[in-house]
C-alpha cells in the first residue's frame, strides 16, 4: 500500500479527516525549508504538499507567487527539492509528500528522469496544475510504474461530463479546487464545496482533499466535516514572508504554531465528520 | 519529421498540436472553458452570418483592405528586389491587432460573454481590445506590466480614453510574459462571464489557430495584390516576430508555394550573444508556457527567463507554437535584429517613404536591409508593416537622446 493509502485508510479507520499545508521547496532559503518540512509531521501535517518553484505560476495568487520567488532567488532547483525530500525520508517515512507545481521545470528535465528522480527520493505523488488530462499521459505512465499517484484536480468547472475524463487516471486522492480563482484569493461558500463532493463521490471512491481558498483554523474545520483533506497553502507561506527577518527558528515556531491551530481545529472534528 | 503532409496549412490538428508544439497546458478550471470556446469558435468559423458581420466590420470599421504599397526610394536604396510594405500600419488603430479583435469580438457575443480582458505590450493589442470593446459596449480590463505603461504612456491614455480599465502589472518583469500571467489569473477567477482576448497567435489551443485565422487576411490580400502589381508571388515574405500574429497572417497564405521564401524576424534587443534580447525561436529552447507548448526562453531548470528588446511587442520570451513547428520543419527562416538596427530602418523608412513604422515593424525592415541587396531587381519582397509608429515616438527620442 503507497504511503498515501495508508494514511488516508489509517485517518479513515480514526474517523477524521487529514490536515494537508503546502510550503514551497527552498522558501525563504534551503535550510529554513528543511527546518520547516521536519517541524510539519509533529505540527499536525497528515500529508505534504510541496510545491516546486516557479518564474510564472499562472494558478497562483500573490502569497504563493512571493514564495515561489522567494525560494528562486534563494537558489532554488528541482535537485534541490529532491534533496530536501529525500533528507526528510530519511527521517520519516510515513508522511506523503506530493510534489506540487508547474510542467515546464518538469518539461525542462524529461517527464521520465523527473519521475524517476522523484520515486527515488521518496516522492508519492504529483499535482502538476497546468497539466490537464489531455496533456498529461507524458507523465501518466512513467508515475503508475514508479507507483507514484498523479493527484487531479477537479473544479467547480468541472461538469459532471468531463468528472469522468479527469478520474481515469486518477490515484492517491483528488484535490478539488473549492473556488473558481486562484490560491489564497477568495473564500470557499460551503454550501457549493458540500455538493460538489456529493457529486464527485458518486463518482469516485478515492478520498477528497479541498484546497485554495483555506485560510483559518474555521475554514479548516468547516472543510473537515464535509471532505477528507483540507489543504492550506497562502496562509502558511504568508507566515514565512512576514517572519523572514526574525531567522530561521522564529519562522519555524510561527509556521509550526498556525499548522497546529489548523491540525487541532481539523482534529476537534473527529468523530462529528458526517459524510455529505 | 521525414515525410511532410501535401499542405502545411492544416494544422492544429484535433488535440491543438502543430507537430510537437501547441496543446491546452491549462488549469482544470480553464479547460472546460477552452473546450468550449473550441466547439463556438469552429462553429463560427462555419457560419455565413459570422463570416459576413466580420467581413463588413473589416470593411467599413477597420478600413481594410489596407494597400500594398511599393516603395521605390526605399527600393533604390537598398539596390536590390523590389520593396513592398503591407501596410497594416493604415488599419484602425494603427496595425494588425484590430483584425483579430474583431472577430474574437464577435465570438465573445455569440458565447455570451458580458466583461473582456486582455493583455497588452507595447499597447497596441491593449488599445485595439479597448476600441472593439467600446463599439460593442462591454467593459474591459487591460494588463500591462508597469515597465510597458512607463514606454507606452501615449497608449495607456488611448485605452483609458476608449473606456478600458488598465490594471498596471508589477509581478516579474513587469512587462508582456507577465501581463499575460496576470490576465489568465483574471480569467480563472472570472470563467462564467469573461472572455479574454489573446492579442498574440500564442497561448493554449484553439487561440493559436484560431488568432492566425483572424490574422489571414493580411497575407491573402498580399498574395492577390502582388499578383494584380507585380503578376507573380513575391520571392521572399517576411515580417517580424513577437509572440508572432502578423507574421503568421502574412505567412501563412504562402507555405505552401515553395519558391516563395520566408522570413520572420525576432527582437536581438542588446545581441542574441548578450542576455538581453527576445530571439526565443534563435535561442531558446522547447518549453510550456502560457498554455502551449513551443521555444522558449529559459534555463536549464526550466525558468523562463527574461526577454529584453526595444519594441515592447517584440518584448516577451515566449512564442507561437505554430513558429515553432514551421521552424523544425525548415518552411520557414528565423533571423533576428538589434535595437541598434531596428532604430537605424525606422529612421530609414521615416526619411525615405514618409512612413514612421511600428518599432516591431521596424525590425523586419532591418532584416530587408540586409538581404533585399543580395537579391535582382527583378525579384520582390513583400514586408508585413504591422503598425504605425506613432505610439514609439517618446522611446525612439530617448533611444536617440532627443528630449521631447
């Protein structure tokens, strides 16, 4: 069972739903990031998600375009993001880590060697967000024989139609983007996040993590009642910008403090988590 | 590529890929939204009605069709093949853009759409986008990166003017690759009721093919027009090449005629051997950006990287994917000038014909200056002249040290 199955069943089993935060590879330096990556398991983090720096984030709004920057200009490189998931399985090796980015740094070093990279150093799963289903059988096939999950996304754009384009293929979980916008821009409505997931669920059995418009440890626990995953991205990235002068252990404290609001909101949930 | 279909005029196919280059690298919210637009577009393109309201707006909005001038002291100057220059510098709002912004227009009522969002460089997409925008009344939001409303000040007021909001951007570079960034971010947040008007034949399919169709017209008018002046097919085409819209339009009606040769021209800005300049086809390489895949100019680790030229048009590091293929595949020549030589042929077509080009335009001219010597004088050239110049004046005068 891939570590991403094995979490999701064993938060099943516990009847609460997982708390998945977002920092980018190398924000605001290679070693803070480190720090924090190994802070985020005992903070509360069920899953990683780790994104991958880019020049053009297109999906993205203000605070992940920042930090995105912020770990480029700090030298950032995919070998680097390597490393640091690597150095992070050495010392655990149950927490998933999905990559989260753009295609063409991937593009740049061959879906198949990238792939490969990735499996070897601990990686579960990809979201590539400008990699759609009509693009994506380029690193569709290389992950499934190296049994790392492409995580799709599906939006309130996507009709019931296209739900069944977008799942074959799909493993690991779905992430669905609960705002039509980009990261850290609006707020979800719960009432439309509640029944997209009704309708996706007729459709899928694999567990849903909502993401891009989380900010709170309320927002959080609202998305916990009604999906399997909530993802927090702009709100935990945001604290890395304004602590990045305090130094490292300052910046590691903060983020680990908002991760443990959000992880113990999402916790306080167990148990009242009604299926939609 | 070893065997080549009979015409080289028949892409996209299905998927939205000319060869290797092109498809939809989008987010998922924005995919059903271009299946859509795919499904109205070639529904349009079918569409008697459509064709004939484009068709008159063409007419009697834009002024076309606009003339195929010869001209003869430029031609003497050079001591070569005959000069012609299609002037789309003549159109509304002085050059090519307004061609595309019609129809895409047009197409934006026809699927409902009620807000229109663009992305401009030098302004010239902004402005047009704005003018199409205000003739049929519905508001519209321009990008621009902050540089670009710095050199383009002229063109900032024009848009204002025309009723469009102009959102300076100031992420990245702020100029083109960013602007576009920001207005597909527009875009997401706004899927239901906005369309967004691609300026460039670039960005994910159907805009690349369907920007060239709307920009055709320029290249079959100088096809007939050179036969109705000259009685044969130029011997050499060329035009200049940003994210490459006229180029496309000019080229396009001529790939399939072998003895006509083809040249776009990209931005060298400081030198394609400095890191500034925007020679993305002569330099970069393979890469996704802005939805499709195509050169690029970027990394090893696949950042894209900054373009530098000039002509803020020409200013962006990416290119359509069409280009890309036409270049693999050898139909057409990509060559590239400074902003030294760029400056030197608007001075020179200024002087010698009384027309002040385009700064973009004027790259083209720079790549005739070198080759239009080499040819007969029974041999012709039909140059796109994309637009007027009127909009470069303020950063001709600085580049020159005159103080306005």
């Amino acid at each position: 069972m891939s570590r991403i199955a094995a979490r999701f069943a064993e938060l099943k089993a516990q009847g609460r739903a997982a708390f998945v935060p977002f920092v980018t590879a190398g924000d605001p330096d290679f070693e803070t990031s480190r720090a924090i990556l190994d802070a985020l398991p005992g903070a509360g983090a069920d899953v990683i998600e780790l994104g991958m720096p880019f020049s053009d984030p297109m999906a993205d709004g203000p605070a992940v375009q920042a930090s995105s920057l912020r770990a480029l200009n700090a030298g950032a490189t995919m070998a680097r993001t390597m490393e640091l998931v690597r150095g992070f399985r050495k010392r655990d090796d149950k927490t998933p880590i999905v990559l989260m980015g753009y295609y063409n740094p991937v593009h740049a070093r061959g879906a198949e060697a990238f792939v490969r990279e990735a499996a070897d150093a601990g990686v579960d799963g990809l979201i590539i967000v400008d990699l759609p289903p009509e693009e994506d059988a380029v690193l569709l096939k290389p992950a499934q024989a190296a049994g790392i999950d492409i995580i799709r996304l599906v939006t309130p754009t996507t009709h019931d139609a296209r739900l069944a384009k977008v799942l074959n293929g799909a493993s690991g979980y779905l992430y669905y983007v609960s705002i039509t916008g980009v990261t850290g821009t609006k707020s979800f409505a719960e009432d439309e996040v509640k029944a997209a997931l009704a309708r996706i669920r007729k459709a899928t059995k694999l567990p849903i993590a909502v993401g891009f418009g989380i900010r709170t440890p309320a927002q959080a626990a609202q998305i916990a009642r009604i999906a399997d995953a909530a993802v927090v991205g702009s709100a935990i990235v945001n604290v890395v910008a304004e602590k990045q002068g305090a130094g490292r252990d300052a910046i590691v404290a903060s983020v680990s403090e908002l991760c443990r609001a959000l992880a113990d909101s999402i916790r306080a949930e167990s148990g009242a988590k009604v299926r939609a | 590529m070893n065997t080549l279909p009979n015409t080289l005029r028949s892409g996209p196919d299905a998927t939205g890929h000319f060869g290797a280059y092109g498809g939809r690298f989008v987010a998922e919210t924005l995919m059903p939204l271009l299946l859509e637009l795919e499904k109205a577009y070639e529904a349009a393109k079918r569409d008697p009605a459509f064709q004939k309201e484009l068709g008159e707006l063409l007419t009697h909005y834009a002024g076309r069709e606009s003339p195929l001038y010869f001209a003869p002291r430029l031609t003497e100057h050079f001591g070569g093949a005959k000069i012609y220059l299609k002037r789309e510098d003549l159109n509304h709002t002085g050059a090519h853009k307004i061609n595309n912004c019609l129809g895409q227009i047009l197409l934006a009522r026809r699927m409902g759409k009620t807000r229109i969002i663009a992305e401009t460089g030098a302004g010239s997409h902004g402005v047009a986008t704005a003018t199409v925008a205000a003739r049929f009344g519905l508001p519209c939001v321009v990008y621009m990166g902050e540089v670009d409303t710095e050199r383009q000040r002229p063109n900032v007021f024009r848009m204002n003017l025309l009723g469009a909001t102009v959102r300076p951007v100031t992420s990245g570079a702020r100029t083109l690759k960013d602007a576009m960034n920001e207005a597909l971010r527009d875009w997401v947040a706004n899927v239901e009721d906005t369309f967004y008007i691609i300026g460039s034949a670039a960005g994910p399919h159907p805009y690349p093919g369907m920007v060239r169709d709307f920009q055709l017209v320029i290249g079959n008018e100088t096809k007939a027009q050179m036969l109705e002046q000259e009685g044969k097919l130029p011997d050499l085409v060329v035009a200049c090449v940003g994210g490459g819209s006229n180029a496309i339009g000019m080229f396009h009606p001529f790939v399939d005629d072998p003895d006509v040769q083809i040249h776009g021209v990209e931005a060298a800005g400081e030198g394609v051997d400095t890191p500034r300049h925007a020679a993305t086809i002569s330099k970069g390489s393979p890469g996704v950006l802005h939805g499709s895949r195509s050169y690029l100019l970027q990394d090893a680790e696949g950042q894209v990287q900054e373009a530098h030229s000039i002509s803020a048009g020409l200013d962006y590091p990416g290119v359509g994917p069409e280009h890309s293929w036409l270049k693999d595949i050898g139909r057409v020549k990509y060559f590239s000038a400074t902003d030294q030589e760029a400056l030197d042929a608007f001075q020179l077509l200024s002087k010698l014909e009384g027309i002040i080009p385009a700064l973009e335009s004027a790259h083209a001219l720079a790549h005739v200056a070198r080759v239009a010597p080499t040819m007969r004088k029974d041999q012709s050239i039909a140059i796109c002249l994309s637009g007027r110049g009127d909009k470069d004046v303020f950063s001709v005068a600085e580049a020159l040290g005159a103080k306005l």
